[in-house]
C-alpha cells in the first residue's frame, strides 16, 4: 500500500473521508438532538430540527430545483435561522450559494446574480420588492423566505442527500471588492470553513457544547457566518440577533449569558458611546471571549472595551475573506502591544515581502502574504486576478506590514485602495463610477479617511463639468439610487482639479493627505488631541 501511494500520490486512501460543514452539524444532532442549536426572534431550532431542516434544502435543491453539481444560487437575507440552513443546505447538496449583502441595491443584486450565473434567488420577505425590482436574467425562480419558504421546504424530504461532495468543492461563493472596481466572488471551500472553525476553537477557547454564542454581526459577511458555524460545529448554541442596536445586544447578554460573541469596532464604538450609566445597567460577566474582527480597533476603543468587559478576554484578528483567519491578538497581549494584529493563527505561516519577493527583516515594511488550510479557491471565473493575488501558494490581500522582534505583526497601510468603514469593504472605483454617471460631474476620486466611530469614512472629492452645479446632498441623492446606504459619501469636496502623476493616474496618497489635514489628523492617521473631524 505504501508503495502504491508512493506512485499515486493525488490517490487518497481508502480511510479518506471528506470534511463539510454539514458532518460538524449531522454529529452534533446525533449527540445532542434534543438541545436547541440556534435561536432568534424567539424560536429556536434543535440540532435534531436543523439538521432535517439542511437535508430538506438539499434535496429540495436536488430534486425540485434542479441545482446539479456546481451549480449557483443567490441568498439576500437579514439575519434570521433560515439563513444557516440555506447556505449549508445547498452547499451539502453541491450547489453553490453566493451570498448578497442584504443593504445593497437592485442593481448590485442583479450584478451578483448575473456574475455567478445564480439560477434561484432565495430572498427574505423584507427584501422581497427589491428584487423583483432587479434586472435578474439568469434567475428562472424567487423563493421569498416566509411562507413560500416553508411550502417548498414541506415538499423535501428530510433525509440525507446522496451526493458526492468533497471538502475542497466551494461551500459559498462570498463577494467582494476587487481590482476592477466591482464584486468578485472569492470561493469559499468547505476545507477552509471546517478547518478555521477547528483553529478558533483551539484559538478563543469557547466553542464547546457547555458555549453560549451571541452573533451580533450579520451573516452575510463572513466572519459574522463563520462564528454562528463555529459556535454550532461542536454542540454549543447560537443566539442570532435580527439586527444590530447596541442596547439590545446588552439585554441579549444579560438575559442570555452567552460565553463569546463577535464585533467589529463600530459595534464597540456604539456600545461605549451608550455611556456609562447604560453600561452598567446590565449584566455582562458571563462573557469569556470577545472577538474583534473587520478593521482596526482604535487603542484608545480597545483600552475603554478592556476597562468596561474585564481584562482576558478580548482577542483581536485580522483577516480577510480570501484568507480567512491570518493573525490574533491575544487577550494578554491587547495593552502591551499597541496598534498591532498579532501572531500567525495556527496552521498559518505568513512572510512580508518586497516588491522583488523578498523577505524583508523585522522592522522594515513589506506585504503581508500567508498560506494556510483556510485560503479560498481564488476568484469566481478571474483567473488574472487570481493569479495577481498569490505568488506561488502564497496569498496577499494587499496589506503592508511589519513585523518586530518578538515576530508580532502590525498592518501599516494597505497597498490597494480598499475602504474599510463599520467593519465593511468599499472599492473606491465603484462609487467614483456612479458619481461620473451624474451629468454635472466630470472627474471623481474617492478615499477613505479616518473616522472615530466608523474606523474609516468616504471622502470625495469631485470636479464638476464647466458650467454645471449640484451639491454634495444631491449627489449623495443620486448615488443612493445605485449603491447601499453604506457606501455614500459622508464628505465631498468639489475641486478644479484631481492630482495626478505623468501617466495620467489619480494621486489617492495626495488626496489622503490633505483630507486628513483638513479633518485635523496627522499624515499617519492620528488624531491630536484637540483636533477636529470634517
């Protein structure tokens, strides 16, 4: 046997048996089928009823829908139970789910579906008149999550599908920003969700069956989805809540005494900012992690989280969707190492390279590149894009960073123009492309400058045709008809001209600046301490 394996090395054993998220699930039910699994809005699912309710999806999926192998579909949904069990229930039936950001508009949902090709929609209710709204030609049917929902998923039988799905077949397709100024869609494996859930367990040491999960994040974005799976994957329960409101989540803590829950800084930002009177009304003890993931933590945030949930318990992770998991801050860690991401997750290795490929030392800043069990499969049909995001196996999403002699890292900058604001990516490119689409404006650039609640605001700026007026609040008018709420311009600034190098390139560095000069912050992102924000 060892021989043969020697000369059939792409051969697995006969011992081989595929990891999917779906097995973390089926064993949980079979060990504890009668404990709830997940709850929100008030019902609850028991292993036991969502495990039957995934197998239902997939051979709804099979059978009715006719999704064969490989095949898409699209999900836009708030946060609800429905969720979980259609993400996993396709992608156990071999289907693909891409997920659409339930805060975008018809045309951007008609983008999504049109890129993955995605033959069924499946919509909450809520969203129901914005997609029908939608340019949709290669959607031939919409199932709306409510009763329609239900009556489909009656029709299936609860019985697990007999398909061949194997741990490196896509799990979900999840979009985002990229080099052409519109969603990609990075390839999600089933390899990676198990594998980083197994790596989060060992990481945060709150994912066993005595855990409580709070998910405040949405599930669409994939740290958000990630955690309910992980709080899930080894027997514990998930509370979801529908929406985010700061109050809330405290009453969610205090009446549920969950264990961990994941947020993004903006969460933070609104929790402390209920002041300290609120804070203290309520109950948070039973809290044991606290993940912070999306973008940066302000120090000054991470010491008021410290000082209010107790010392121990907050990790902070930098990541991205391609790479999932790269690095975590350790809770012993947060105050004596500042503004900094931490060591590699396990499994990870990570190496900062210059421009030639070479490592450079401690100290010097290079662009972070990782590989691990947890990267993606590359782009959904970008082959080029793929192959700009790697070198060899190794993955950069276009950060720069330094590393010091202790081997923590810290991000610098990021090399690419990516907008981070309230924990989520905006492309430059795309918004500059609606706002040209105005006919009183001829060029536009737009940068992301720092803000102390949303880490990072929209600032444009824009050079009207000759002749032409419109204001910023018209503008922001026009832009909302084509882009969600949250990549709108806060700032605009109207100027003769864009900077620009000898080949005709907008200088964004240039632009940076003098808005961080005008808001009061430092070249390097700093706030003084009486300065101001625009």
């Amino acid at each position: 046997m060892a021989m043969e394996l020697a000369e059939s090395p792409t051969r697995p054993p006969a011992s081989y048996w595929p990891i999917t998220v779906g097995d973390g699930i089926r064993t949980a039910a079979s060990r504890w089928p009668d404990k709830r699994a997940m709850s929100c809005s008030g019902r609850h699912l028991t292993f036991r009823e969502l495990s039957a309710r995934i197998h239902r999806v997939s051979n709804g999926a099979l059978c009715d829908l006719q999704l064969g192998a490989g095949e898409r579909a699209a999900l836009m949904a708030p946060n609800c139970l429905e969720f979980v069990e259609i993400v996993c229930g396709l992608s156990e039936a071999g289907s693909i789910p891409a997920i659409v950001n339930a805060r975008l508009t018809a045309p951007e949902l008609g983008y999504i579906c049109g890129d993955s090709e995605a033959r069924v929609l499946f919509v909450h209710a809520s969203l129901e008149a914005l997609a029908r709204s939608a340019d949709l030609p290669t959607v031939r049917r919409i199932i709306v999550i409510g009763r329609d929902y239900e009556e489909w998923l009656g029709r299936a039988r609860d019985e697990r599908p007999a398909t061949n799905v194997q741990e490196w077949d896509p799990f979900t397709i999840a979009y985002t920003s990229g080099t052409t100024g519109f969603p990609k869609g990075a390839i999600l494996p089933h390899r990676s969700r198990v594998l980083a859930t197994f790596a989060m367990a060992a990481e945060y040491g709150c994912y066993t069956d005595a855990d409580r999960g709070l998910l405040v994040a949405p599930l669409y974005h994939g740290g958000g989805f990630l955690s309910a799976i992980a709080a899930t994957f080894f027997g514990g329960h998930c509370e979801i809540l529908p929406a985010f409101d700061p109050e809330q989540v405290l009453r969610a803590i205090d009446a549920g005494r969950p264990t961990h829950t994941f947020l993004v800084p903006t969460h933070f930002h609104a929790l402390l900012s209920l002041g300290k009177g609120v804070l203290d009304r309520y109950d948070t003890s039973s809290l044991k992690t606290l993940i912070s993931n999306a973008a940066a933590l302000p120090q000054a945030t991470k010491e008021a989280v410290v000082e209010h949930f107790g010392a121990g318990i907050l990790h902070e992770m930098y990541g991205s969707t391609e790479g999932c998991a790269v690095t975590n801050l350790r809770p012993a860690d947060q105050l004596r190492k500042q503004q900094c991401v931490g060591q590699p997750f396990p499994c990870t290795e990570i190496r900062l390279l210059d421009n030639d490929g070479n490592d450079v030392p401690d100290g010097e800043i290079g662009e972070l590149y990782s590989r691990s069990p947890y990267l993606f499969n590359g782009y959904w049909r970008r082959p080029e894009a793929t192959a700009e995001a790697f070198r060899g196996r190794w993955f950069s999403a276009g950060d720069l960073a330094r590393r010091d002699d202790e081997g923590y890292l810290y991000i610098v900058d990021r090399k690419h123009d990516l907008v981070i604001s309230g924990g989520v990516n905006i492309y430059p490119r795309e918004v500059e492309e609606v706002l040209v689409a105005h006919p009183a404006v001829e060029q536009a650039a737009v940068v992301g400058v720092p803000d102390p609640y949303w880490g990072e605001a929209v600032r444009a700026f824009v050079v009207l045709r000759r002749g032409a007026q419109v204001s910023a609040a018209d503008l922001n008018v026009h832009c909302a008809q084509r882009l969600a709420r949250f990549k709108l311009p806060k700032h605009t600034s109207f100027v003769d001209a864009l900077p620009r190098n000898a080949a005709g390139k907008v200088l964004r560095r240039e632009l940076r600046e003098r808005a961080r000069s005008e808001a009061g912050f430092g070249a390097d992102g700093a706030q003084p301490d009486q300065g101001s924000s625009t």
